[in-house]
C-alpha cells in the first residue's frame, strides 16, 4: 500500500465513521510505523489538510468538474480532494506525479471507468491553478462567502464570528485557524535556572527550534520534534505539553502554598500539575475527571511529573460529592465546550459543531457550575474556563453564573503578564486566536462573597 492509498483510506473512513482526524491519523501513524518520516510527514500534511481545506478544495472542484463534489462517488471524491490539495497548496509535488498517481488509484479500487474523468478533473485544475485562473469570491461583494471558501469555514460560523468580532478581526482569527502551530511546552518552574537551560541547550542541539513565549518564562514553542517522548528530560518530568492560555489560569488563580486545590474537569492534567508545581510540596490536588481511560492518564502524567501532592480520582463534575463541600481554596473547572477556538488543532470541529450541539452544552456547563460552586470556600475562588470564542459559553455563562450564585468577577490584572493586565482587570478575558499569541480560550476569575 503507497502513502496515497493510506491517506485515501484515512479520508473515506472519517467520510463513512464520523470521528477525529488527529485520532485516526495518530492510529495509522502507529500501524506505519515502519515507514520513513518523510512519508510519515506527507501522509500528515496532506490528510490534515485534505480536511482542514475542504470547503475551499470543494469550491475549486466544483468550477472544473461537471459533476459537483457532493453527487460523487466518496472513493473519488477524496480521492479528487487529496489531490486537488496537493496541487493548491504543496509546490514541490510535481503535478504530473499527482495526476498519475491518483489514476493508479482509481484503476486499483475498481473505478477503471472513471480514471479518464479524474485524469481530466485534476490536469485542467493543474492549469488553472499554474495560470491563476481560477475564480474566488469577491470579498467586497460576498464577504461571508469570501472568507468561508478562502479559511475553509462553514458560512453561519463565519457569520457567527463577524458578528461578534467584525470583518478584520474575523479573517485574523481565521487566517490564524490556518497557520502550523509550534508545540507549547510548561518546564517545570521548580527546577533552577541552569538545569532550564541545559534542556533547552539539549534541544537545540537535535536541530529543533525553540522559542520561549513572550507571556510566561517556562512556556517553551517549539518545532521540528520527532515526538515529545523522545525529547530530552521527558521521562524526568520536566515538562509537559500545555498551551499557554491553560497556563494562564493558573497564574490567574493566584495559587498560594498550603492551598487545596479542586480540578473539576483534570485529564490530561496540565492544569493540576501547574496547580501542585505552585503550592511547592505543600497543600493538595484533588483532580478529577469523568471515565477510566481520563484518569489513567492524568495519573500516568502525575507520576512521571512527580505530582505528589495530586490525588486522581473518578468523578462526575455535574454530580455532588458531599465530601469536597467548601474544601477548595481554588476551584479549576475547564469545563467541556464547543472548541471553537481551537478549530486550528482539531480540524473536525468546525464540520461538526451545530448551534444545537452548543445549546445543549451551555446545558452541561450550568450543570457543572452548578454543582462545583458548593466546593468552594467562602472566599475562594473559582476559575472557569474553556476554550472557545463563544460569548454564550463565555460572558454570558460568566453573568448567568453570577447572578445565580454568591459569586462575584475580580480583577486578575495582579497576576497576568504585561500584555494582558488590562484585559483582565474585569475579572474574565477572551483570547483569539490570530490576535493573541495563545489558542482561542476564555477564562474567569470568580469569587465566592
């Protein structure tokens, strides 16, 4: 089986079984584990952005073929799509090597009648794309279509957004949905200086680019890594992969020695490390999350970042546990969202997000908030988050909150980086992507009158 076939397959079971592009493709991955990495990286890049630019590739085989992309057969669809993307978007494939190679295809999966359509399909694309013929929308006549086609957005979710943002901010945020992201790394802040520099001198001697960010001194960017686990300190628990905008609500939470802390919505854990890594060996972690699996590996991520004062347990945050009663100094609840602002990692969302998918998980969080507002202290704090760019998820579920509840927004200017005190000293912050450095996330500091 060639790489192309591989990516084929990839396409047509996410087309017939629904599921998670980046969940699928780690699958595969795994299963080709023989294969170099440089056809390792071909098979990423061109199912990834196979879906990711969907709505744009569609549009474009659309103006070529006589038939439209929707009354296909899936086999050539994808097989037209996989192309089509290789042709727009990657130079140093050779159109004559694409053409080709998608004929061989279509012969080998049985759709001999149909190999001199997809070799016509894609050779008169090749040349509109090589002559620049092809036609886009204007974007001062079609604006919503415009940048549906150009970003590869649904049109009531670019509605959506210039709703909420305008036009300008709306094509930054998704331009930057677009854009390769580097990986976020947290060093563990307890180790000293010297020891932070010699991992990232280690690093940088394999070749991989590292960037320190500008909102936090242990949060690390970096690119060209063949797997985290294979950098240097990862089995010593020396860092793990969080965003920054995670990291943030730690350092929004203003976490003090001796404190107990509650993690309502914990797996993968980054937040509850975070969260133990500042009480310094004292206080405690309680964390928790929903199934099996989540808390295996929140506990496989405590013992390797050596998480002692971090107890891992299953459990339903919609559900009262009696016993966490006005325990928490610090509440973290990150609670499930609809992920529209990290569209740019999970290229699935965007294609099954509905706006009744997000009315009945503004639900699910009223149910959340609901119960986890009984763990904390009088005084305490609780820090909600997600990581939208929904202000029904958000602000407004922030205001439902505090008119329902003995809780009250407060300033975290004192303890966000320069850039962001400002916008923080309301008590909540929307980040977006594109605008600042970070994914599009929200987060709230409330406290408990």
């Amino acid at each position: 089986m060639n790489i192309r076939e591989i990516v084929l397959d990839i396409l047509l079971d996410l087309e017939r079984n629904g599921g998670y592009v980046n969940v699928l493709l780690s699958d595969v991955l795994d299963k080709y584990d023989y294969l170099m990495p440089k056809e390792k990286a071909f098979i990423k890049r061109v199912t990834q952005g196979t879906v990711e630019r969907r709505i744009q590739l569609d549009y474009v085989l659309n103006q070529i073929s006589k038939i439209s992309v929707d009354k296909m057969k899936p086999l050539i669809r994808q097989l037209l799509r996989m192309s089509a993307y290789q042709l727009i978007f990657m130079d140093a494939v050779p159109d004559s090597a694409v053409c080709n190679e998608a004929v061989k295809l279509a012969k080998k999966r049985k759709f001999m009648s149909l190999q001199g359509y997809v070799n016509g399909v894609l050779r008169n694309l090749a040349v509109a794309v090589n002559k620049q013929t092809l036609n886009y929308p204007d974007a001062s006549k079609e604006p919503v279509l415009y940048l549906s086609v150009m970003y590869s957005m649904p049109e009531w979710l670019v509605e959506h957004f210039m709703g909420e943002y305008g036009m300008e901010d709306t094509e930054k945020i998704l331009a930057a949905f677009l854009h390769e992201k580097p990986v976020t790394l947290r060093i563990e802040e307890n180790i000293n200086k010297d020891r932070q520099n010699e991992l990232i001198k280690a690093w940088r001697e394999k070749d991989i680019i590292v960037k320190k960010h500008q909102y936090l001194p242990y949060a690390m960017q970096i690119e060209k890594i063949d797997g985290v686990r294979n950098l240097s300190g990862y089995e010593d628990g020396l860092f793990i992969v969080q965003d920054v905008s995670s990291m943030l609500v730690v350092e929004a939470a203003g976490i003090k020695a001796g404190q107990t802390v509650i993690d309502v919505c914990a797996s993968p854990g980054g937040k509850s490390l975070h969260a133990a890594s500042k009480l310094a060996g004292t206080g405690r972690v309680l964390s928790f999350d929903l199934t099996e699996s989540k808390v295996e590996r929140l506990e496989e991520n405590r013992r390797r970042m050596h998480g002692d004062n971090m107890e891992c347990e299953i459990g339903d945050a919609r559900i009262a546990n009696e016993k966490l009663y006005q325990l928490a100094d610090v509440v973290l609840a990150d609670v499930p969202c609809s992920g529209l602002g990290v569209i740019g990692k999970k290229q699935d969302i965007k294609y099954n997000v509905t706006p009744e998918l997000i009315e009945e998980i503004t639900i699910l969080q009223k149910d959340i908030l609901k119960n986890v507002a009984n763990y904390v202290k009088p005084g305490g704090v609780l820090m909600y988050s997600t990581c939208t760019i929904n202000p029904a998820e958000n602000e407004e579920m922030v205001e439902w909150f505090c008119d329902t509840f003995s809780f009250e927004p407060e300033s975290m200017s004192e303890y966000l980086p320069q850039p962001l005190k400002e916008a923080g000293a309301n008590g909540m912050i929307q980040l977006l992507p594109g605008i600042h450095e970070t994914d599009g996330f929200f987060f709230a500091r409330l406290r408990r009158v």
